[in-house]
C-alpha cells in the first residue's frame, strides 16, 4: 500500500463523511459515492464546516471528491469502506459492485454496527481481504474503532487496516469472532440497561433515531415507562410508552432510517416548541409516577403554526423487532 492509501467510501451519510473527513484532514486522497444526489452535493460543505468547528484544516476537504458512481469511487481505492444503511441485502449487493470495480487487493470493509460481517461477505470471491470497522458516531471525535475479523479475514490485511487507522489517530482494536453487536456494542447495551433499570420513568429528549431506538431498547428490556418526546421546526410530538399496560413500543412506530432522517441543524429548531413539548413530557411523567392516566399507546403531535393538535391511537406492530414475538 502507498505511503498515503486512497480510500472509496459507499455512503455520504453521517457515518461516510465523518469518515471521509478523518482520512481527508491526514493526507489521504477520498472518493465517496452516494445514490442521493443531494448528500453528494452537500458532502464537503459538511465536511468543511465540521473542520471549521474543529478548528481544522478546512481545505482538507478539497481532498475528498464526491463521484456519482460506486465504480469511479473505488475503481483506484485501496481501501474501501461501505457505510450504507443496515440492510443485510443492500450491503450484500454493494460488495459485489465493489468486488467488481475495485482493485484486487484493495481492502474491503463494512461499517455496520449490527450486522455479522461474514454474512455481509458471504458472497466474495475473496474473503481473505474483507472484514468490519465499526467506527462510532462521530467518526472524527470518537477514537475507537472495532477491526471485526471473520473466518476468513487474513491475518495481513487486517494488520493493514489496525496500521492505517492508528495513523490517522484512532485507536483500533481487533476483535477476533464476529459475535451479533461486536464488543464495544454489547458492552453499551449493558451500560444502558443498568441506567434504565435504575429509574422509575424515562424521558427521552434525544435528537436523533439511533439513540431513541437505543433509548427504547432498554425501556423494553427494563419494562420501564418511556415518554418521548420531539421538536422540529414548527412540528411537536409526545407519546408515551409503556409496555406494563402492553401497547407499541417506540420502534414499532418508525422503521431503521438510518442517515435518512432530518437532523435539527438542517430543519431548525424553535425554543418555544422545543419548550412546550419538554413542560409537556413533564407532565406524563408526573402522572405516570401519580399512577394517573397517562395517555400511554397514543401520538400526539402538535401543528404549533395553525396551533393544532391531534391525537393518534399507536398498534403494537407484531413483527416488531424490540417488542415483536421472537422467531424462532
Ligand atoms: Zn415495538
């Protein structure tokens, strides 16, 4: 491998620019592809501003090119990351394209944080050279990062992949079986249940879906009353959860989205609305610790600019896969 590897990356969501911009601020040439076009247009003025807050280099996003193809993102790569969403056949399709198109010893990895490595690689022809990193939100400020081996995963490439992260500073650790959740993962999960578990009501006042479904995770596990709430522009929602009384969970109601989700720095976010929505989570909170009715199973959404609101009786969704029958 070249002193400074070139590195494709496959999505230019959260995970791919974040990625993308530790490797641009060390040296290193990027392509990354995106079927969205607007996240391939808006891709280096992320990675700029990111740098700028940081007080970073920002013309090292200039080394990042954003390319319409997976082909032209990885056609001179030496090591390629996917960071697409986490579906098992989309991944599995990408590896392919990538196979194809890459060189043939270019390094293959899968950014998944769920999904086991050996069945996202099931299909290459070479295996020796695939295996997972599973880098933590926000790639640029968390250092760890897992090197997930399989069975198949060489010795040398790996030790390849552990060599180029530590340089561009993180902090690599392998982990030798590809167990459901890695290490890192499990050990969070533990984390979560013991703080979930130690409360009597859990209010979730997060911004973005992986930490609600987390969140919610735990609520489940935990059975402890959950009461979400969200604000987004002049848009407002509560719900309460509470699977004691039986009803949906939170992740029954939104399927994985992945990066797709608006943030609030994109669509803006008002005080006032942001405001009632909290004094209103405080509300169901104190009537669940009253032992009051709390309008657990239904949505409330609020239209704050006409000054509407309505409300939604929530299904449990059978196939859900937090509070869903297990298939066995
Ligand atoms: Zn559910």
């Amino acid at each position: 491998m070249a002193d400074k590897a070139k590195i494709g990356i496959i999505g230019a969501g959260l995970m791919g620019h974040g990625i993308a911009q530790v490797f641009a601020l060390a040296g290193h040439d990027v392509k990354v592809t995106d079927p969205s076009a607007e996240a391939l247009a808006t891709l280096n003025d992320r990675i700029r501003r990111n740098l700028e807050d940081l007080g970073e280099d920002t013309s090292a996003a200039e080394r990042v090119t954003p390319c319409a193809d997976l082909s032209e993102a990885v056609a001179d790569a030496d090591v390629v990351f996917e960071a697409a969403l986490e579906n098992l056949e989309l991944k599995q399709k990408l590896f392919a394209e990538i196979e194809a198109a890459a060189p043939q010893d270019a390094l293959l990895a899968s950014n998944t944080s769920v999904i086991p490595i050996t069945a996202i690689m099931s299909g290459l022809k070479n295996k020796a050279r695939s295996m997972g990193t599973h880098w933590w939100n926000p790639p640029f400020l968390v250092p760890l990062v897992e090197i997930i081996h399989t069975e198949a995963t060489d010795p040398k490439p790996a030790q390849m992949m552990f060599d180029l992260l530590a340089a561009v500073g993180k902090t690599p650790v392998d982990v030798m079986k590809d167990v459901p959740g890695f290490v890192g993962n499990r050990l969070q999960h533990a984390l979560w249940r013991e703080a979930v578990a130690l409360a009597d009501v859990v209010l979730d006042c997060t911004d973005n879906f992986p930490a609600r479904f987390e969140i919610n995770a735990a609520c489940v596990r935990a059975r402890r009353p959950l009461v979400s709430g969200a604000a987004i522009r002049f848009e407002g929602q509560l719900a309460v959860f509470d699977l004691r009384r039986g009803g949906p969970c939170y992740r029954c109601l939104y399927p994985d989205q992945g990066d797709a989700a608006e943030t609030c720095e994109e669509a803006g976010i008002l005080g006032p609305v942001v405001g009632t929505v909290g004094a209103l989570q405080a509300l169901a909170a104190l009537k669940l610790m009253l032992g009051l009715d709390a309008q657990a199973g239904r949505l409330q959404t609020w239209d704050a600019l006409r000054m509407q609101w309505r409300s939604h009786k929530m299904a449990a969704d059978p196939e859900c896969p937090v509070c869903g029958e297990p298939h066995v």
